[in-house]
C-alpha cells in the first residue's frame, strides 16, 4: 500500500494512475484536516466487492470451505470434458 498527500497526487496524477493499475497497489491519498481516501484499480474494486459477496453469505462461505477441505484431503477428482458439436 503506497500513501501520497494530495498535493503530490494531482502533480502527478498519471504515474500514481499507472502504479495503481499496472502494480495493483492501493493507494491512500492523505488531505490535510480532512479524511483520507483511497484510491485503487477497478479491477481490485470488482473483486472485492465479489469477495464480500461471496463470504457475505454463511451459506455461501460454507460451502466454499467444505469445498476447499474436500481439495486439500484429496477428494476431488478430474473429469475429462464432453465436447457438443452445436451444429447437430
């Protein structure tokens, strides 16, 4: 996580910009007698949100660890897949 104050971000909007979404940083923007905020890519937005989402729901969380538990003991198992010809 980079923190830069405001002044040193508009400066340099575009090498803050970059770092976010190439480097997939965070970035909190510090404002003098204000509160920060915190700047990162839509991409690292889009997968939060689907995280919270995702462990938002009891059921939902159970499930993904039942699974995960399944994987690391050894319960799982590889399907080859059935290719359908849609043109049939």
């Amino acid at each position: 996580m980079l923190a830069v104050n405001y002044t040193n971000l508009r400066e340099n909007m575009k090498k803050y910009m970059d770092c976010v979404s190439d480097d997939y940083e965070t970035l909190v923007v510090t404002r003098k007698d204000n509160r920060n905020v915190v700047m990162m890519s839509e991409e690292s937005y889009n997968n939060l949100m689907e995280n919270i989402y995702v462990m938002g729901s009891k059921a939902n969380y159970d499930w993904l660890m039942e699974s995960k538990k399944q994987l690391e003991t050894g319960m799982a198992s590889v399907h080859s897949l059935i290719e359908v010809d849609l043109d049939e």
